[in-house]
C-alpha cells in the first residue's frame, strides 16, 4: 500500500467499525426494546418479526465489526489465524444475509396480507416465523 492511499484506508476501516458498531448496538437496543414489551404485544407477528429480523441483523453486524477489527493495521495475526477466521466468521456472516432477507420477506408477506384485507392467512405467517432460521441455512 503507497503512502498516499493509507489515510483513505484507514479512513475506510474507521467508517467500517463506527457503522458497524451502530448497526449493532440499533440491533440490540430494537432487541431489548421488543423484549420488554408486556407478552400479548410481544407475541403479535409483527414485533416477533422485527425481533427475528434484528437478530439476523446482530448476526451481520457482529461478523462485520469482527471483519473490521480484524483488517485493522494495528491488528497482526499470523496467516493462518486469518484463514480460521474467516471459515467460521465469512459463513455466519452470509447465513446472516440470508436469515435476514427471509425475514425481510416474510415481513413483505405480513404487509401483503394485511394490504389485501386477508386476516385468514396472518395465524399462517404466525405459525412459519420459526421456520426463517431452517430457511436461510
């Protein structure tokens, strides 16, 4: 790396672990928030959804904020402790992406349902949120 491109990198790295750290923290923050709700507000669709969907994003943001860490140059590891890493971190990050676009989609459903007047098919998607996590592996 030249001399004149380190500021922009480091600049990239910093960017990286302050997003990542916001996604993660909002993830949590949206997590404990439903998780304090009184039981009959928490067992709705829609608050179960958000709350599956900002675990998935948990997922996301902790592999990316580790990822960011990682890449730091004030951060050496051996070679072969990066290869570690990445096998355990790159495919929990993509089971994340996954996860978490089939809750975006079950969301959308949720919405649909509602949209075209169709209260008969929400206790369907009540039944299925579970069925996100065996979905995206």
């Amino acid at each position: 790396m030249s001399h004149s491109n380190r500021p922009s990198a480091m600049t990239a790295i910093a960017a990286s672990l302050v997003a990542n750290s916001l996604s993660l923290g909002a993830c949590i923050w949206l997590d404990r928030k439903i998780g304090s709700m009184p039981e009959a507000v928490r067992q709705r669709l829609f608050p179960r959804q958000m709350r599956n969907l900002a675990r998935a994003d948990m997922l996301i943001s902790g592999t990316l904020l580790i990822f960011s860490v990682v890449n730091s140059p004030a951060v050496r590891l051996q070679p072969t402790f990066g290869l570690v890493l990445c096998w355990i971190f790159g495919p929990t990050m993509y089971f994340g992406r996954i996860l978490s676009a089939c809750c975006e989609v079950q969301i959308a459903l949720g919405v649909a349902v509602v949209w075209y007047r169709r209260p008969d098919l929400v206790p369907l998607l009540s039944r299925t949120t579970w069925a996100m996590v065996p979905a995206s592996a």
